[in-house]
C-alpha cells in the first residue's frame, strides 16, 4: 500500500508542477522535496507518471520551474556524493535524482534553446543550498558538478562499492579523500582483486550509468557531421583530467565487460529462475564504453597513430598530463599493452560473441545475451585506437573465435532490413582484420565446430566458411547489402594469396559468382559492376601463383567452367550487342521460374534467414564510402613488408585501380519475394539486374566497355587453361575416365613451374580510417543504444536528429 501512496504523492507533485503558472523559488523546500524526498519509485514508475506532453508543456510554458527542478535534482546528488550517502534515505533521494534526471534530460537536449542550459551557471546557486562550495568553483556549470556527482557515487562505499572499513558509516571526508582505484569493480586489466557480488551494488551502479549515457546522449539530437572537431562536451569533460576517477572507472567498465559470464554454474534455465542483475550493468557498460571511446582528439587514425612509447612505465597512466589524445579512455585504452591484459579482454569478448551460437540439447537452456552490436563496435574500437592489441589479436588462433560469431551473424542476419548495420560493422571488423597476412594464413586451420548455420553442408577450413557464407549474402541477402559486394569481395581477394586448399564447395562457389558477375547483362547494367570481375580474376590469379599446389579443386573448377573466361574474353563491345543485352534485361525482370535450387542441403539444426517482421524498428544509417576511400593498397615485396602504395582516383589507369574504383551507390528500394529459383544463377541473375536498373543517368558505351575489357587480368588463367585442358581429355579419353577424383589426383600432382607469367607483386588493400565510415560509425552506435534501450525507453518518441526511426 505504501508504494500506492507515494506513486499517487509522486504524481500530485508533477501534476503540481505542470500546473503553476508562477515560478517555484528554489528555496521552497517542501515543494521541490515531493520528488525525491519521500517517494520510493522505480525507474518505469517515473517514466509513467511524468509523461513526454508534461514535460514538454513546462518546457514551453513554464521553463523557469524546469531549470530549478533539474538544478535542485543536481544538487542533491551533489550532497550525496559530499556526504557518502551513510543512510538509506540519502541513497534512496540520489536514485530518485538520478531517475528524474533520466526522464528530463532528452526533452532538454531535443530543444536548441535549451541546450546550452546545463552548461551554464545557475545565477543565484550559491545562495540556494550551494552547489559548490568556495569561490573560485562557484562558476561550475550544472552539466560538470552533474557529471563529477555521478562519478564520485559510482565509487560510494555501501552504496556501489563494497566498503573497507569495519563498522560505522563512511564520514565526509573519506568520500573526498577515497582512492578509488582501490575499488575497481572487477578483477582483469590493472587490477587483481576480484570484490564479491553484491546485486544492490550492481542495480545502483545500472541505474547511475544510465544517467550517463542519457547525459552522453545529446549527441543523437544534433544533425549527421562529419566534422570530428564537433565533440560531445559531456564526453569531453566527463573523460578529461577533471574527472579523477577516470582510470578507475574506464578500468571497472571494461572489466566487468570481459569477465561477465552469461552461464554462469551451467545449470539448465537458471536464467529463467533467478534475474541476472550483472547483465543489465554489463549492458549498460559496453554501451558507456563504445560511446566515451567515440570522442577523440582529431580522427581515428591520429588518435592509433598515438599508441603509448612501450618504454613507458605503466604508472605513466596515472599522469595528470598523458601522451596521447586529451580523452583518458581512448588514452587508456590505446595504452594497454601487456599480453595478459590483452589475452584477459580478447578471451572476454570471444566468450561472449560466441554465447549466442551455443546449443544445448535443452531448449533454451542457457541464457542468449542480446548486446552483441555493442561488443562488435567495442571490438572495432579496441582494433582501431590499440594496434598492439590488432597485432595480439592477429598472432593468436583466438582470432577465429571472433571471426566465426561474426560469420554467424552475417549469415543469420541477411534477409533482414532492419540488422542491415550489424551486416556492415561485421564486414568492416572482417575487412580490417584481412589486411593483415596473418588473417590469411589462420584461415588454413580446419574448420571443425558445428554451428547450426543456414549454409550447404562442407568439410573444409575456416577460408571454406568465409567464402561460402559470403557467397549467400550476395546471392540470398535483401538487395541494400549491395554496396558491400567490393568489401566481401576485397576481403576474399585479400586472404587468396595464402589459402593452402580450398573445398570443392568453397572453389564452386566463387566460380558461381564470377559466372554471374560476368554476364553482359550484369556488366552494361551498372558503370561500377565491372570491378567485381576483376576482384574475383584477381582471387584465381592469385591462389593459381601463389598455392597453386594444394589447389586441385579450384583448378579443377576453374576447367569445367573455362567457357565463363572464353565469354569474358570475348565479350562484344559494338552498340548493337550492348543494345541486345540490356533489352534482354528488361524481359528477364518480368519473372523467374520457380522450381528449386540446385543445393538445398543446409547444416542439421539451422534455420534460414528470415526478413524483419513487419512494423519492426530500425534507425536509418549514413551511406558508407566507397571501397577506394575504405581502403589503401599495400604491396606485399619480396622479404614480406608492405610498401603503401599512392591510391589512383583514376580507374582506368591500370587494371588494378579499375577493380578498386568506388563501390556501387545503385541501391534498390523494392524488397525481393522470397522464391525458390530455377538456378543459383539465374536468381542471381535477376535479382543483379534489377538492382543495377536503379542507375537510370548512366548508360555504356563501346569506348567504355573497352577501357576496361583490355585490362582485364586473364593471361594466367588463359595459360593454364591452354596447358591443362588438353591433358585433362586426353587422360579422360585414354583411361574412360567419368570420375572426377582421379582427375583431381592427376591436377593434385601436377605443375605449372615455369609455364605461367612471371608471378605478380601481391596486393593489399587495407581499411584506412577516414571522415564518411566514423560519422557512420557514430549513427550505428546511438542507433543500436536508441533501439537497445526499451526499457525504459529513454529516447523513445524525442525528436532525434542524427538518424531516422523508421518502421519496416
């Protein structure tokens, strides 16, 4: 009954408010006390009894009782955190703060007028109960004693950290002179100690990010800019020298992150049982860290070009003035470096990436996290600004514990609009990884897990899985993934020189593909389609060169299939061929037979894709540049280092440059029907041509079509067709042959050493960090914190303007 009561008083004081038309003086007391004093609501309960329309109609009508209801609110968590709140109903007062402010803060942040208000000083605070005790501090404004408030509590003994002290209730001075680094959350990076569980710790520390990341949040009310000198000055000051709780806080973040463990003992449906109130602090912590992380002094690049001189001791951390750029966090993050450290955070996140894809004979047995866009965009982060930690990452054969979540993601999340960001920041983290040799050389280990995915059924390694699942974005994917054609397939050219065997599956279906791609249908439809040819001829050349000797089934693929490079080789460049090839484009979009598909055969246990329910939600996403601002070509010399080389805008001055030119922008906006087509290819087919017709300016040319056609990479694929298609027959002729192993056991043996053109110089085309994909980054991440945070709905309903809600 008592919780009734104190709703209903809760409620008669916002109702009293909304209805003054006078202002409230700050002084009184007994009215301002009614929303935090005596009332025990939760989160939701404020949600619902202070509505958006209330809010707003004070905001307009009465916006000098808004400002005192939030400076009073500051205030009293201002006192908590000088008092240490020894009793209950001082911590009881600070979560009721902390809950309003929640509430009030996005209606603030979606009105220009008033966004400066939390940044200015409140003219009278020193009279009104004082925020800020002495004169020179006086001037503080309301957005930093905020800030400051909220991070002294989070580090409040008996409130969100375990006490030291035996007996009575921290005093004062203790709260001013605590070292919070003694009261690091949890054990992991810089700290030893593991405390015990404490749950009420737990719910207060939840709820006082929460305000936080309300507080970081302004950034969603401000339009799309890829300006990075525009900073989130909550950002700003809160992981700036000001903050004296930085390293600690940075540090408890991260490792409650990495040492979470959503299993727990393993007992079948304990989650079902008993609430898992760490999951909520994980939670909320991932999505503090990815968005304190976002800030950095300059662009991403400068801020990794900063990593810490290794020669610093480590107690260098806690400098008042760090190397490296102005925010701690990055500045923390980029200056991690021992191995045990990065073992502790790389092991956490596999643990966690890999949660979703555990079966168990029970049906939902065991807990399913949902915060894995936040992990991926942590995982981008911690690659980016710490490339000791890329580096750590790229020795050790945990790198595949990462790649294959991320696979199963992709795969799972193909057929949905609404997962379209998680499809791109997967892509990006497999991009940037492949840059790198070592990504291609670990892709050699056997692929054994069984992980129930939507894909034919193979034995193979981890390369095997790449491309299969690679293959099924781009041919059963909805038609806004394509765009990302040229990253999957710079990745796949990437990882080729130095994949040892690829499976028969894997070599079909890159066969598959360029069979496709090289229609003359799908090459006249679009100005940019012509560079996925050339990616993938560059994928043959370079596993023909460079692993030619493991490589029977490829090349055994690329014989049966030798017509699709004699096609290519002769494709017409007159105007009455192109003519004819784009008239037959517009017949083939009248329809697609329906009978099935020549491999149906998925893994036992999986599910296939399936498309966003209808009304589901979504927040619009910034177009990403094209593939020759994503990346820089490196060149692999003879002693193994890279040499950049200068990128060419110009795509036609060598064969390479044209296969790198920009990515398509032709993006279609009619969904696909899910059919079972005649044919791989003839879906593709289809599914290609409509998706190009978009591009309506454009239209070829025989100079075009020659300007490219004359660079096409075919001379060593040419010349091993010329070798050893004439040996095939005749085995096949003179020993009857109709069984494919023996022919396999033939090419397994044989050589093309001094036959082939003089191998070409491997290239490299690494992500480089630029404007276009770190303002798409910043609209992902407040996108997936927007939809994750449901309940309560802290933005829900506001009016956001760095992206769109839209419904699907």
């Amino acid at each position: 009954m008592g919780n009734a009561d104190s709703k209903l008083h809760f409620r008669k004081a916002v109702i009293q408010l909304t209805t003054k038309t006078q202002p409230v003086e700050a002084t009184d007391d007994a009215f301002w006390d009614q929303f935090w004093a005596d009332t025990a609501t939760t989160v939701q309960d404020v949600f619902a009894l202070v509505p958006a329309a209330e809010i707003r109609a004070v905001r307009e009508e009465s916006p000098s009782n808004l400002a005192t209801l939030c400076y009073k609110a500051v205030e009293k968590l201002v006192q908590g955190a000088d008092s240490g709140c020894p009793s209950e109903k001082e911590r009881q007062i600070v979560l009721n703060c902390t809950r309003l402010l929640t509430r009030i803060l996005p209606y603030i942040f979606e009105d220009a007028d008033w966004r400066g208000f939390f940044w200015s000083t409140v003219p009278g605070a020193g009279r009104a109960g004082r925020l800020d005790e002495g004169g020179d501090e006086e001037a503080r404004p309301l957005a930093e004693s905020l800030l400051l408030a909220v991070a002294d509590l989070l580090f409040c003994p008996e409130f969100t950290v375990q006490s030291h002290k035996k007996g009575g209730p921290e005093s004062a001075e203790d709260m001013q002179s605590i070292d919070s680094c003694e009261y690091i959350w949890e054990a992991g990076v810089g700290f030893a100690q593991s405390p015990p569980l404490n749950y009420i710790h737990d719910l207060n520390r939840t709820e006082l990010l929460k305000l936080l990341l309300t507080c970081f949040s302004e950034a969603m009310y401000l339009p799309p800019s890829s300006d990075s000198r525009n900073r989130n000055p909550w950002v700003t000051f809160f992981c700036s020298a000001d903050n004296r709780h930085a390293l600690p806080l940075f540090t408890s973040l991260l490792n409650v992150v990495c040492a979470y463990d959503p299993v727990g003992y393993g007992i079948p449906y304990n989650h079902l049982l008993l609430s898992d109130y760490r999951e909520q602090l994980v939670e909320q912590a991932v999505q503090i860290l990815i968005v304190t992380l976002e800030h950095e002094a300059g662009s991403a690049a400068s801020a990794a070009l900063q990593a810490l001189d290794p020669s610093a001791p480590p107690a260098a951390m806690e400098d008042q003035e760090p190397a490296g750029p102005d925010n701690l966090f990055v500045n923390y993050l980029s200056r991690i470096h021992r191995e045990e450290d990065f073992n502790f955070i790389l092991k956490g996140l596999a643990k966690l990436l890999n949660n979703p894809l555990v079966q168990t004979y029970l049906p939902h047995s065991t807990k399913k996290i949902q915060f894995y866009q936040e992990l991926l965009i942590l995982f981008w982060k911690l690659c980016d600004f710490n490339k000791k930690f890329l580096f750590f990452v790229l020795k050790s054969s945990d790198v595949l514990d990462m790649l294959v979540p991320i696979l199963f993601y992709l795969n799972d999340a193909r057929a949905d609009q609404s997962r379209a960001g998680l499809m791109h920041i997967g892509v990006f983290i497999i991009l940037l990884l492949s840059g790198e040799r070592n990504f291609g050389v670990r892709l050699n280990k056997p692929y054994t897990l069984r992980v129930p995915m939507d894909i034919p059924v193979f034995t193979g390694t981890h390369a095997d899985l790449l491309i299969v699942i690679f293959h099924k974005i781009i041919t059963s994917g909805h038609q806004r993934l394509q765009p990302l054609f040229d990253c999957l397939l710079t990745i796949v050219v990437n990882v080729s020189p130095y994949l040892k065997s690829l499976s028969m599956v894997a070599a079909n279906k890159l066969l598959h593909l360029l069979e496709a791609f090289s229609t003359s249908l799908f090459l006249f439809s679009s100005s940019q389609n012509h560079h996925l040819v050339f990616f993938l001829l560059e994928v043959f050349n370079n596993i023909i060169q460079y692993q030619f000797d493991g490589n029977c089934n490829l090349v055994y693929a690329i014989i049966r299939k030798r017509n699709i490079f004699h096609q290519l080789a002769n494709l017409p460049t007159d105007t009455a061929s192109i003519q004819k090839a784009l008239q037959r484009k517009k017949k083939s979009q009248t329809g697609i037979s329906r009978t099935s598909s020549i491999e149906t055969e998925s893994m036992e246990g999986s599910r296939p894709a399936i498309p966003a329910e209808p009304g589901t939600l979504k927040a619009s996403l910034e177009a990403t540049p094209g593939i020759d601002k994503l990346t820089e070509k490196s060149q692999i010399s003879e002693d193994g280092t890279m040499v950049a080389l200068p990128n060419s805008h110009s795509p036609q001055t060598a064969a390479d440059s044209s296969a790198i030119a920009g990515a398509s922008d032709t993006e279609s906006n009619s969904e696909r029907d899910h059919e079972v087509f005649h044919t791989e290819s003839e879906a593709m087919r289809s599914r290609l041509s409509s998706v190009s017709s978009t591009a309506t300016t454009w239209s070829p040319t025989p100079d075009w079509v020659l300007s490219w056609k004359t660079k096409l990479p075919l001379q060593t694929i040419m010349r091993l067709l010329q070798v050893l298609v004439p040996q095939v027959e005749k085995i096949c002729i003179d020993k009857g042959l109709t069984d494919e192993s023996e022919i396999l056991k033939f090419l397994q043996h044989g050589t093309l050493v001094g036959l082939l053109p003089v191998p070409h110089p491997i290239l490299i085309r690494k992500y480089q960090a630029n404007a276009g994909t770190a303002m798409w980054f910043r609209t992902y991440m407040w996108g997936v914190i927007y939809l994750r945070n449901v309940d309560p709905p802290i933005w829900y309903d506001t009016d956001v303007r760095l992206f769109e809600i839209q419904r699907i």
